[in-house]
C-alpha cells in the first residue's frame, strides 16, 4: 500500500514538472515586437521625412504603425500627433514624408519616435530630433508699395511650395506670385488698415510659427476715383481709394485738380475732401496728384448751374438793401458769387444755396440797369432790368398838427423798408414805407410848438422837404365851472390834447390832480385836488410834453 502511494505521488510530480515545462517553452516562442527610431531628414522648412526600422514584428497581429513627433521628449501615441502607416508590416527599414508640420506644432525643434502597436499594446523606438530651418529676409524691394503692386522679397526660405507659406502685410494675407527658395513676389493686398507713407510689417507665416521680414514698409495710397460728380462751386469733392492721406501731414505732396486749376482746400473727414474753386470749366477732367505723380481719374466733374428766380424789388435807393432767390447761388467756402449792376459790384451781406442779400453802394447813380450774378464760369442775367431811383422826397401834408400827428411824405420809397425823419432837431424814430411813394411818419414827441422844416434821411444822404411844418401845441379855451370844492368836476375845453393818461396832467396851481375821468384831443375832465388850498389860481396841462396855462382863474371853495 506505500509503495503504490509512492508511486502515485512520483507520477504527479512528474506530470506538474511536464506542464511547467510546456507553459515556459510556449512563453519562449511568443516574441514582441522590436522597433527602432532614426534621425529624421528635413525635407523643406515644414517637412520632414520620418525614418525608422522593424526589428522583429513579434507573434502578435499587427494593429497599426508608424511615427508620433510633438514640441517635447515625452511624447506618446496620447500626447503626440500620430502618424499612421497602417498595419501592413514588414521587416526592415520604413519611412514616410511628412509636410505641414507647423500646423501641428509651436517650434521648430521637432521630436519624433516610431511605434507600433499590437493586441498587447505599443511599442515604441527612442526619441530623437530634427530642427526645422528658420526662413529669413535679406531684403525687400521696393520699400514702399500700393494695394496692387508687386513685392520682392529676397532671403532664404527653404521651400518653393507657395501652399506652405503666408505673407502677411500688417495683418493682411496677400496673394504670393511666384514662391523661390531665395525669393517670393507677393502681391500689396487690399484691407490693410494704415494711412498713406505709413509704415507697415510685413511677415510670412508657415504654420503657426512667424517670422518678421520687414517693419518699414511704406503703404501707399491707391485713388481710384472721386465723388461726387457734379457739384457746386465750394461745394466738396471726396476721394476714393485704400490707404489715403489721413492728416495733414501730407497736405504738400496731395493735390486735386480741375483741368489745370488746383482745387481749394484740403480737408480730412473719413477719407481726403477738396473744395471746388470757382475758376474752372463748367466741365473738367479731374486730376490727383501724389509725391508728384499726376494720375487722371475716371469721369469728369460738372458744375451745377446756379439759378436766378426772383428778386424782391424792381427798384431800390443807393444805400438799400434787396433779396435775390434762386437755387445753387454759394456752394461754400471761400467762393462767393458777385452781383452786377451794370458795370457797379452791388455789397454781399448775406448769403446761403436759395438767397443772396445785396446793398446798393451810395455811388451808384439813377438809372436802369441790367442785374447779374457772376459765379465761377456762369453770369446769370435776372429777368427784368433793376432802377435805382433819386433819394427823393418831394412834400408832405398837412402842413400843421399836435404832437403824435400823422404826417404822409411823397417821394421814391422802398416798401416795407425804414426810414428816419426829423422834425427840426427832433428825430422820428424808425418807420417803414408802405408803398413807392409814400411813407408815414408821426409828429415826434417833445418836438417844440411852432414851424419847423422836415427832413427824411436816406442811406445816401438827407433830404430836407420844401415849406414848414408847423406844430400846433395845447390851448386851453375854456373851463367850467369856475369854481368848486375839492373833488368836484372841472370840464376843460381846447385843443392840442394828448388823448394818453400816461403823457397828460392836469395841476390846480401848483397841486397835480391825482384823477382824470376823461380824456381827448380836445376836451378833459378832472376832479379837483383834495390838496388845493381854497382860493383863486390858474388852471396847467401837461401833454406831450408841452405845458398851456388857462388864462382865467379858478376859485377853490371850502367844503
């Protein structure tokens, strides 16, 4: 019975030591695989060609292989860019071109390393680099440039594919021409925000890595045309273009003209305007001049007409002033139209587009004569001829009144304009004429009681009237009753009286009465003073300035 346990036991050890063998001699077939990573060659400034080798493939299915490369050492199918050969694999020496790098990645120190990746995970090779050359600029040329020009520039940029470069001016990708190794002619693009003769950069950019080329590259202005069309005299024309004149800075080397004649004067609102002067053709070619180049630009400028429509008076005094109405008569500026009598140039003093507003100087004489507006290349000729008139004034009637009466002057009037009359030393205030012939004026207050010459004063001169003209003052011809108490009425008869409260007074003696009950020119009814001391004294008025003391006595009675 031991023995056959013995035997029993042996064999088990035997057959454990039979399975431990198998399961190590079956671990010894099964090989991974071994990969290895060799230095990169740089193909072109964005490229390079990967390069490694396959070892041994190992007894697992292939899933995939080939490169991952990055910015840093620690790279991993997880943290690097992945590139992909596939899982058709073979033993020996693999590679692959790779372009575009620097979209990938920030520096141009490139680490790469091979893998490959079976069911039982990844391989990898070591890591090595590459450095990526750094393009440079040797020159640019020309240094200055419009939207549209053609830019060299000259260095060494190791690629002539023009789809893994971008040159940049201020910002602005332009359009590349033709791309060399040493040279690439790009084209000025449109967009660049910058005015005229200022400096710009102009860069390349390959991927995500920049270079600067040159900082000092002078934009230009490009002026393509101008607006508007037509316009008035001093009215404004603006340019149109990329990168204009922005300040005054380049007012000396910009200029507009009209045919041959230099426009007015340079003005910066959003783009570069110019003022219209008057002394061109009613239809001009329009010229732009910049650093002394002359360019004719599309279409040509036409002025708009101006118009006369009306004027506000067929006649007038030297001295006076009139309207004349129309349409385009002043486009601004310092462009002011001139208006003709004849051969006299009438006084500009007010102006805007629809109205101008003239005075005759005190020169021109009697006469009729023809009326113009001479603006620029036009002469506008009103309607109807003009007649300056005399300073006239020929009579006046009446010949006699008080103080505030109406007096109507004959002569040569323009309507509903004001005049000054003196009546002796006394002066009228302003009034106006209400036609041709006639104006009326009123006997001033204060004027002093007896004759005295009338006189009408004109812009060009005075005129003094024939005859006299008499001023008749208050006359008080008689009272009632001749006595009575304090606040008792007096009726007071006469002429001459000012029918305003305000202007007249009535005193017993020296006591002013504080109420009149009722007024006219010829008559007034006061209450006596309570303040007159009883007994005899004359009776004053006041009025208009002038005093008239009644010839008999009034008797203050007590109460």
């Amino acid at each position: 019975m031991n023995n056959d346990r013995s035997t029993k036991i042996g064999y088990g050890l035997l057959f454990c030591l039979a399975v431990l063998c198998l399961g190590a001699c079956k671990k010894e077939m099964e090989e991974h695989p071994q990969i290895t990573t060799e230095d990169p060659v740089v193909t072109s400034v964005n490229s390079l060609e990967f390069r490694g080798e396959i070892v041994k493939k190992g007894d697992f299915d292939i899933a995939d292989h080939g490169f991952i490369y990055g910015s840093y050492p620690n790279i991993d199918t997880q943290t690097g860019v992945r590139v992909s050969m596939g899982n058709n694999v073979n033993i020996g020496k693999y590679s692959i071109i790779v372009n575009g790098i620097l979209e990938q990645v920030y520096s141009n120190t490139i680490y790469v390393r091979s893998y490959i990746t079976n069911s039982n995970g990844t391989v990898y090779g070591a890591v090595k680099t590459a450095n990526l050359p750094t393009p440079s600029a040797s020159s640019v040329a020309p240094m200055a440039g419009k939207v549209g020009d053609l830019i060299t520039i000259s260095g060494q940029f190791y690629t002539a594919n023009a789809d893994e470069v971008t040159v940049y001016f201020a910002d602005v990708a332009a359009n590349i021409k033709t791309i060399e190794d040493t040279k690439i002619v790009a084209e000025v693009p449109s967009g660049i925000q910058a005015g005229h003769n200022n400096n710009i950069e102009i860069a390349l950019q390959i991927g995500q890595q920049r270079y600067m080329v040159n900082y000092e590259f002078r934009i230009q202005a490009l002026i393509t045309d101008f607006t508007p069309k037509t316009g008035l005299i001093g009215s404004t024309v603006t340019l149109i273009g990329e990168n204009l004149p922005n300040s005054y800075y380049d007012n000396t080397t910009l200029k507009l003209y009209f045919g041959d004649t230099q426009a007015g004067d340079l003005y910066y609102y959003e783009s570069p305007s110019f003022i219209v002067p008057a002394d061109i053709a009613e239809t001009s070619k329009v010229y732009i001049s910049l650093n002394g180049v002359r360019t004719e630009l599309p279409g040509e400028f036409s002025l708009i007409k101006p118009i006369v429509s009306s004027v506000s008076v067929q006649a007038a005094l030297p001295g006076q002033s009139f309207e004349i109405s129309g349409s385009g008569l002043y486009g601004g500026g310092d462009y002011y139209p001139t208006v003709k009598l004849g051969s006299y140039t009438l006084d500009l003093q007010g102006i805007s587009e629809n109205q101008l507003n003239v005075s005759i100087p005190v020169t021109v004489p009697t006469g009729t004569y023809p009326l113009a507006v001479v603006y620029g290349p036009f002469t506008l000729t009103a309607a109807a001829n003009f007649k300056i008139n005399g300073a006239a004034a020929t009579g006046f009637s009446p010949s006699e009144g008080a103080i505030n009466t109406a007096v109507n002057i004959t002569g040569h009037f323009l309507p509903d304009t004001y005049y000054e009359v003196s009546f002796g030393s006394t002066r009228t205030s302003s009034y106006s004429s209400s036609s041709t012939t006639t104006l009326q004026v009123y006997v001033p207050y204060g004027t002093p009681v007896g004759k005295h010459k009338v006189t009408v004063h004109f812009a060009s001169g005075d005129v003094a009237l024939p005859g006299t003209f008499e001023v008749i003052g208050p006359e008080i011809t008689s009272f009632s009753p001749t006595s009575g108490i304090p606040g008792s009425i007096v009726t007071i008869n006469g002429r001459g009286f000012s029918p305003d409260t305000w202007s007249t007074k009535v005193r017993f003696g020296t006591v002013e009465a504080s109420s009149i009950t009722s007024l006219t020119e010829t008559q007034i009814k006061v209450l006596v003073p309570s303040g007159a001391t009883a007994g005899a004294m004359k009776i004053n008025v006041e009025t208009n300035g002038q005093i008239v003391t009644s010839k008999d006595d009034f008797t203050v009675k007590n109460q």
